[in-house]
C-alpha cells in the first residue's frame, strides 16, 4: 500500500499552535497528520496546504509567507525523511532515497489579489496546487457556500442554542435553523462562475504548472474552468453530490466531466460532507459512508477519477478515520466492498500520481 493525500490543513493548524506559545512540530504531534505516522503508513506523498481565511484574519499575502517561513522551517528540520517537490521526477527520486514527498499547496486563490506576479511567486516558492476559492469571494471566481450566509447562519444558530431547554420557543428555532442549513448547504452557485482575471489567472497557473483545484468553487465556476483549462485538474477533498447533497460536493456530471478530462477527486473524510445528520445530532463518520461515496464515484466516473482528499486538520476527527494511522482501516473497508487490489492502487496513489505525471513536468 502507497498512500497520496491531496489535502490536509497540518501547516495552518501547527502554526496558530506554534503562535500560541505551544509545541507546532512537522515531526511528530497530537494532530491528524505527522511525519512520522505518515511514515509508518507507507505515504508516499502528502499535500500540505497553506489555508488562508481571506477575510478578518490580516494581510492574506503576508500569512502565506509566515506559513511559508513555518513550512520551510520544518522542511529543514525533518530532512532525514522529508522532501519537497516541484517536478514530477522528485516524486520518483524521493521514494527511491526512502524519503517522503511533501507537495505545497494554497487553499485560497484570493491571496494573490488578482496579480500574476504573486501567482509567479507563489510557483517560485514550491506552490504546486492551488484552491482558487474557500469560501469567500475573490479576484479568481466565487465559491458554492453563500458567503453572505456564514454569518446568518452563526446568529440563526446562536438563537437557538439561547432558547430554554424543552420550550416551545428552542424547537421553533432549532426548525428555522435546520431549515436554514438545508437551504444554505443544498443550494449551488450556478451563475457566479470565474471572473474575467480568474480566466486569466488559470491559464497562467497551468502555463507554471500548477494544478487548479476547484473544491469550494461554484458549480458555475467548474464549468468555467473545464473551458478554460486543457490538462487535467482536480478536486482534491470533495465527495458526490448525490450521495449527500452538500454543494462542497460534486454532481454526477461534474465527476464525468472530471473524468473525461483525466482530472481525480479526493475523497474527504468530513462527516457532514459523507451523511447529513439533523442539526444537533453527533455526525462520528463512519468507513461505509466513504465507501458509499466511493462506489458512486467510480460508477460515474469510472475507477480512474478516483483519489484521497483527507482534509485532515481542518475537519472535526472522523471517529473511524481519525488520522494518518488509520489509512490501512480504509484500504480494508474498501477491500471488503469489492473493490480490487487493482482499483485500490489507483485509489490510493495511482490515478493522482498520473495527474501529478502530466501536469507537473
């Protein structure tokens, strides 16, 4: 078994601890995601992204260079076991000295503010992946989650846990939250789609080779960059739409069109995104909901669109998938259901090595 995780948020997460006075190491922690149980579990590589929330945290340019400092910091410090890539030959040569390899990602777009020069910069430093939106609008395009809505949805949440226990009043207000969610969490963007600097800024990113990744973007902007884009790019942590209804997951025409274009998904290990539960019930997250997921995507897509998007360490812990450690425990679940030997290879590692092979040089 060889693992290749497309995302996890382990750099942002160390970093806010490492800012608070606490230990933030690469190495070995409490997180999802560490070196040395990576190690243990046969990764081959893993995606580290630098997650940027774009609006009321700062200068979004400058936290990406204080990931960055953090990120090579850490690179320096684990070199016995850890190394970069930046071409796909890395890839190769990594495994072969038995080290690791670490890709470099953004999740968020919108920390270049529309400029070609940081996009430049950004490849100059190791950036290889970028999500061009999180949640929030930007200069590149607009996500599926109303930005407009986070708020409302936090005030309409916070009135009802105020509500007295066993009143009339708490259960209104729990039905006009569920209601709420639902409606935030099912309806899709399907008129924003990339902004006129966003097409630019996609073809640059693959002219550098840097992938596209368009988990978080709206329906709208998907098709936006299937137009725009001629290799393949990815969805690197969202799941099908029609197995849970989430708009961070992916229609059954955008896994085929995915799919067609040599492009892969990861699958991501967020219980909300897996199963929908009724707002205040305990979503654990369970194996057979990834599973579900799987068999649909490879039904729609075919084996090939397959791949894993953990999100670890910036997720709430999947009770059965709660870290690295865990990725044998899925490889069995999935065994179980049928998938082959064969079709886990391409799972596992596979099919996202084959997008790395054509699209990283």
């Amino acid at each position: 078994m060889k693992v290749i995780d497309m995302h996890c948020d382990t750099l942002s997460a160390l970093l806010k601890q490492k800012e608070k006075g606490m230990p933030g190491e690469l190495r070995r922690n409490g997180f999802h995601v560490d070196l040395l149980r990576m190690k243990e579990s046969r990764y081959l590589i893993q995606n580290f992204a630098m997650f940027v929330v774009l609006e009321g945290a700062g200068d979004p340019w400058e936290r990406v260079q204080e990931l960055y400092r953090y990120y090579s910091e850490e690179l320096e410090k684990n070199r016995d076991i850890l190394a970069p890539v930046l071409k796909f030959s890395d890839i190769e040569e990594n495994e072969a000295r038995g080290k690791l390899s670490s890709l470099l990602t953004v999740e968020e777009g919108g920390v270049c503010r529309g400029e070609l020069e940081k996009l430049r910069e950004l490849h100059r430093m190791g950036v290889r992946m970028i999500t061009l939106t999180w949640n929030f609008d930007n200069e590149i395009g607009h996500p599926n989650f109303d930005p407009g809505r986070m708020q409302q949805m936090g005030q309409v949440m916070k009135e009802w846990k105020e509500a007295a226990e066993g009143t009339p009043e708490r259960e209104e207000k729990r039905q006009a939250a569920q209601l709420f969610a639902d409606a935030w969490h099912h309806t899709p963007n399907l008129k924003g789609g990339l902004t006129e600097k966003g097409r630019e800024m996609v073809t640059e990113m693959e002219s550098l080779g840097i992938i596209p990744d368009v988990s978080h973007l709206s329906d709208a902007g998907f098709y936006d960059v299937l137009q725009v884009t001629k290799k393949p790019f990815v969805s690197s942590h969202s799941n099908a739409r029609a197995v849970c209804p989430s708009v961070r997951n992916m229609t059954d025409d955008m896994i085929r069109r995915l799919s067609e274009r040599g492009g892969v998904m990861g699958l991501n290990f967020c219980a909300d995104f897996l199963e929908e539960k009724p707002l205040g019930e305990k979503n654990p997250g369970t194996i057979e909901a990834v599973v579900r997921h799987a068999r649909h995507m490879a039904d729609v897509g075919g084996i090939e669109v397959l791949g894993l998007g953990s999100d670890f360490d910036g997720i709430d812990t999947h009770e059965e998938l709660p870290g690295v450690q865990a990725m044998e425990r899925l490889w069995d679940g999935l065994h179980r259901a049928g998938f082959s030997q064969d079709a886990l290879d391409r799972i596992f590692y596979g099919n996202v090595l084959r997008v790395y092979r054509e699209t990283l040089g």
